[in-house]
C-alpha cells in the first residue's frame, strides 16, 4: 500500500509546526498566541493522519483545538490583561533559561546521534498500513488491556473538575 | 528529500519540545507558560503515535491518555490563574510571591 505521507506535506506540517510553535511563545497578545496555537494542534494532527493514526487525529482536533483552546480563550478574555499587554514579557532570567533550554536541544540531539545504531527501526520508513479498524482496535484496548488506567483517568478528570470549580469559586 | 522516517517525526518533536521549553523557562504571562507546557505534551504526543506506527497500537492508547492528562491539567491551572488573578490583579510569574517567606 502507498503511503500517503508524501515528503512534501511533511515538510509543509513540520514548518507549519515549528513557526507558529514559535509564534505562541513570542506573541505579545495572548490571544493571539492561543490562535498560533490552533495552527500547531491543526499540523500535529495531520502528522497523526499521515502516521495512520485517525482516531487519535480527531480526538487531537476535538479535545485540544475545539476544547482546551477555546478554554484558554475564555480566561484571556474573562481577566483583565489591557495592562499585562504593555507590560515586558519576558523575565530576568531569559538569557539562562534559553542557554538551558538550547542545552536540551544539544542533548537530544547527541542521544539521536548516539542512539542511531542501537535503534535502527527509526530508520525504517514504510507503514503497518492503514487499519480500517483503528478506533475499533483503540476502543478494545482502551476497555481491555489498560482497564485500570482508563478508570483512573476518569478520576483525574472527576478530581480536575472539582478541583477547578473549587478554584475559580468566590466564595465556597 | 528522500523517504520520511520515524526519525525525522522525532525530530520535529524534539524542535516543538526545546520550544516549549524555552516558552516555559522565559515568559511573564502565566497563560503562555501553560500554553507551552501544552506544546510539550504535544511533542510527547507525537513521539508517541510516530513509535505506534512502529510498535502497536499501545502508543496511540497513551496519546489519548496524555490528552486527557493535558485537560486536566488546563482545566485546574486555568482556575488557580482566576483565583489568583483575583487576589492579586496580575498574571506575572514573577509577582507570585505569596508563599515566598
């Protein structure tokens, strides 16, 4: 089966990716940063679509650009922030946390590096193909193998959600 | 160009994760910071699903759990910045000193 992930839209995705990452971490305007945003989350799912992961696509399109943004969207413009926008948006420490920052870089670059040879499937190029039951196989494994963990899961969000109306409540 | 190999998905990955981190370790806003740990969990997130094209499906199961994860996660720093903001009129990193004693 031909793969779809063609050199082109890979590179188009991961610049996509990489400029409008930096864009959110740059832009002055918080709201504009949380669209920069949108367009990350919109590349990175079509890099799941071209991994042949759809399911997970649509979860990324869904939960992340149609929940959690729109999320962040809504506390941008519930605080005041006309005075944080004129304000210096960056801190003291800015020099250092970007040399430390850089020395991750520096670091995962040498692992990739050092690692090619023990791991030589990250070489490999072609696909398992696309399953047309992706989110069947998803859902039985999500209810079979990793039971305990989905469960657990669903306490976290139980406690994120207590814990966030606790949280933004006046007075309790 | 040539053919489009798990690494180079690591790769990318890699550049959204230094990103992030940077957005981290460098800006005021509190709203930014939590936008960038959003970019790390999404640098995970695509190791993941690039390693699932690999090994299995077990990869895209733990994408959808760190996706949860990332709900959680905004949900409550989203209103710890609320109540916070409440107090204190401001979203600076640097003028949360309360505790700092």
């Amino acid at each position: 089966m031909n793969p779809v992930a063609t050199t082109f839209f890979f590179y188009f995705l991961a610049i996509m990716a990489i400029v409008s990452a930096i864009a959110v971490i740059t832009r002055r305007n918080p709201v504009h940063a949380a669209l920069s945003l949108i367009v990350t989350l919109l590349s990175l799912a079509g890099f799941y679509l071209m991994l042949y992961a759809p399911f997970v696509a649509a979860v990324q399109i869904v939960l992340y650009a149609g929940g959690i943004v729109v999320l962040f969207l809504f506390v941008i413009m519930l605080i005041n922030l006309e005075q944080n926008i004129r304000e210096y948006q960056f801190n003291k420490q800015w020099i250092v946390g970007t040399i430390a920052a850089l020395a991750l870089g520096g670091l995962l670059a040498f692992v990739y590096r050092a690692g090619r040879d023990a791991f030589p499937s990250v070489f490999y190029s072609g696909f398992r193909g696309l399953e047309a039951d992706n989110t069947q196989q998803i859902g039985l494994a999500l209810y079979g193998q990793y039971m305990l963990p989905f469960e657990i899961a669903s306490l976290l969000l139980l406690v994120a959600i207590v814990g966030a109306v606790v949280m933004a409540k006046k007075r309790i | 160009m040539g053919e489009i190999t798990t690494l180079h998905y690591l790769v990318v990955a890699a550049g959204l994760f230094i990103i992030g981190t940077v957005g981290v370790l460098t800006r005021r806003n509190v709203i930014i910071i939590l936008m960038s740990i959003e970019l790390i969990l999404n640098a995970v997130n695509l190791n993941l699903v690039a390693f699932s094209r690999l090994y299995g499906l077990h990869g895209q199961v733990f994408a959808i759990f760190v996706i949860t994860d990332a709900a959680a996660e905004a949900a409550v720093g989203l209103g710890i910045i609320i109540a916070f903001f409440r107090n204190k009129e401001t979203v600076n990193v640097d003028e949360v000193d309360l505790l700092k004693w």
